[in-house]
C-alpha cells in the first residue's frame, strides 16, 4: 500500500488525469443507468394502454409519425427509435412512420390524411412548419372549406427532438432530462388530454401562405442570433460577440415599415362535439306543415359595415408578431394575436445584454415596447428591403405580408398536468 501510494503521489498528474476520467466515466454510466430506467417504466406504463380489451368491430387507431432524421443535427432518428417508437408500438397504435427528409411528399401526405385517426411530428420547430406546410401543398388546406372541419378536429402529437422546441414549452413541463422529456410527450398522446392552439396564416404578395403556430420575427436581435454559431470558438461570450459585431457593422439599427391591422375579435363558443339527436318523426312533420302555413318573415338585410383598419408607422429595432400559444388561456372572450414594437432607443450596452435574453426567450417583449393586439394585419416594408423573417425559427425572405389570425384552429396533445393547470382557472 506504501509503494502504491508512493507511485500515485510521484505521478501525480497521471494519478489526476486517471481520477478525472474515472468520475467522468462513472457520472456517464450512471447517467445511462438512469436513462434506462426512465425507458422501462415508461414501457411499462405504455404497456398498459396495449393490454385494454376493445370490441372486435373497432379498428385500430391509426397513427401517422412525421420523422425529421436531420434535426438535433442528425441524432433524431436514433432518439426516436430509442425513446418514442417503443412507446408506440406497446400502446396498440397502428403506427406508419413517413420521413420528411425530401420534397415532393404532398401526393403521399394527402393519401395518409384521408386514413389517420391522429398525427405525430416528431422533431423541431422547423418540423411543425414544413408538415403543416407540406399538407398545405397537398391541397389539404387550413382554410379549404371541405376538409378543414375534418382536418381541425385530427389531435396532433409533438415529439421534441429538435434542437429548437418552442411548443414543448406549452405542451409538457419543463425538464432538463432530454429522455424523460421526449417519453413523458410520448406518453401524452397515449393519455389523450388535449388543448387548442392558434395558428398564423403568412402570406405574401405572391408566395404560398406560410403557417405558424408561434410566431414572426424581423429584426436586428433575429438577424444577430442567426449568426451566433459562427462565433462557436469564442465559447460561452458567442452570443455576446455575434451582438457586438452586428452593432460594429451598423449603429443605429431601425426598421422601418408600415403597419395595418384589426383589433381583437369576439371568440365565438365551442361547438359541442356529439351533435344532438334527430328529433322524432312527428315532430319534423309538424315542423315542416308549420313552416308550410306560417312562413317566416324575411330578414330585412343589414349593413355591411366597414371593418376598422388602424395604421400606423414604425421604426422599431425588431418586431414580432406572435400568438398565444404560450399563454393559453381557455376561458379568454376574445382572439388575437400579439404585435410587439420594440423601441430603437436602445445604448449598445443594452442591445449587447437584451440579445443574450433574446436567444432564451426570443419572443419576450421587453418594457418600453408598444403592445398591440390584433386578430389581422398587414405589413409593408418599404422597396428593396434586405433580410429575413423568422417564423417559427425558419428563415424566410422578408417581403410584404398579410398575417391573418386563425384561433383555436388544431388540437395538440398535451401533458394532463398542464391540463389540469389550465382547468381551475376554466372552472371558474
């Protein structure tokens, strides 16, 4: 023992190297311990759903996976198949799995629209767009009035394995654990608890519309925090660097644009989801000879009125356009969606620090920002605006645009908690 500690103590920077990987390693194996328990009691609970006895008459639920293999830079396939597809496929589920790592799918996503009971996009924000968008494409539009009552009413589950997750902030608690966070938002959809979300129609002059379900941004701190990654070599002082030298480029940074909307409307209520029964056979025939004798008056038409367009001008260091998604609240009488006008008054020192809030919570809208809530409006950027649109953390070409407000349009899954959180206050 003597000999052994004087050799650990003559190679000392051996024996610490030695030390330090031996707890690293122990940490790993700990956490992969760990992992693994998380998976088999989520199995377990999963398995539950698979053993309820249902009628020999009832088909299998059909459930359509949308897989993005690219995001979490190429890793999501691996923690699909590793965390979630277990999960599925021990619920019972008739699960297809169709990957969106190519264009042209708008034919095959129509065909699996008309035969699903449920959808699942697994992967980032960038996911969530180019499904909805891609069903657009197929001609299974939001806004077509023949399938969108039947589209709407299709639950959509969101498996959070991209690098940027804005809906799992609303849909399931918060978790540092990426395995515990993917199996509990697997587990979600298998429990069946739901909440509506609104959704952003962006249109441009001639594009296709363009959906989101979070939001828009344009401006400098957008612009900044695209280029944070080239400054990876800087480590943690990246996303303070990538703000700094966007200000050393050009000092003011404005925005100018013009801006038309509408105020917020009356939300109309909830339609029942079991219609009523058809009334007996002698009451529609004394309805019908009823109607027959004593027709109803005609309605004297009324007057369209003009709608209220309000306008304004601005010149903002950024400006967002979001829903309410991250606030929902299921008792609010009114729809629409948030405008925030940042001032441009901001020092250097401020645009610096504020960036690096901007890059955790992009939507924030810091005090000194006019707040505007609208359920439409129109935006005009002035001839030869250079730059880019956020939306939904995908880049887009910044062109003039109409955002149009469609509320409570699609159904999520969502954790019973965050359900339960919403309840109280709907009980009210």
């Amino acid at each position: 023992a003597v000999k052994v500690l004087t050799t650990l103590r003559t190679h000392w920077k051996k024996t610490t190297f030695g030390v330090c990987l031996l707890s690293w390693g122990g940490h790993w194996l700990y956490g992969k311990h760990c992992d693994n328990l998380l998976r088999r009691a989520a199995c377990q609970e999963a398995q539950a759903f698979g053993d309820e006895l249902i009628p020999s008459s009832m088909p299998l639920k059909k459930a359509t996976v949308f897989l993005n293999p690219a995001a979490c830079k190429g890793k999501a396939r691996n923690l699909f198949e590793k965390n979630a597809a277990p999960i599925l496929h021990l619920s019972g589920l008739d699960v297809t799995i169709v990957k969106t790592d190519y264009e042209g799918q708008a034919k095959k996503l129509l065909e699996l629209m008309e035969n699903t009971d449920l959808i699942i996009i697994a992967g980032g924000d960038g996911t969530v767009q180019e499904v909805l968008q891609e069903l657009s494409d197929a001609n299974v539009n939001l806004l077509s009035s023949c399938v969108q009552a039947a589209f709407s009413k299709i639950p959509i589950g969101f498996i959070p394995l991209g690098k940027t997750c804005t809906l799992s902030h609303t849909l399931y608690p918060e978790s540092t654990n990426q395995v515990q966070h993917i199996t509990n938002a697997t587990l979600a959809i298998l429990k069946g608890e739901t909440v509506p979300l609104d959704v952003l129609q962006i249109k441009g002059e001639k594009e296709q519309p363009v959906f989101a379900v979070t939001g828009l941004r344009w401006g400098s701190y957008r612009d900044a925090g695209v280029k944070v990654s080239k400054y990876w070599y800087l480590g943690p002082l990246k996303t303070k660097a990538a703000h700094f030298f966007s200000m050393l480029k050009e000092w003011p940074q404005k925005h100018q644009a013009a801006l038309m909307y509408l105020g917020p409307t009356e939300r109309p209520p909830e339609e029942p989801e079991e219609k009523p029964s058809r009334p007996p056979l002698y009451k529609r025939l004394y309805r019908r000879l009823w109607l027959y004798w004593s027709p109803p008056p005609k309605e004297i038409p009324q007057e369209v009125t003009p709608e209220d367009w309000e306008e304004l001008e601005l010149s903002t260091i950024e400006l967002s356009i979001t829903t309410r998604n991250r606030q929902l609240d299921l008792m609010r009488t009114e729809d629409f969606m948030d405008i925030c006008i940042e001032a441009n008054t901001v020092s250097k020192g401020q645009f610096v620090n504020r960036g690096s809030q901007k890059m955790r919570d992009p939507h924030t809208c810091p005090e000194g920002s006019q707040c505007i809530q609208a359920s439409r409006c129109i935006l005009q950027l002035p001839e030869g605006t250079e730059g880019s649109f956020g939306i939904d953390n995908e880049e887009h070409e910044a062109m003039p645009v109409e955002v149009k407000l469609l509320p409570r349009k699609l159904r999520f899954f969502c954790d019973p908690r965050v359900k339960e959180q919403l309840l109280p206050a709907a009980v009210q």
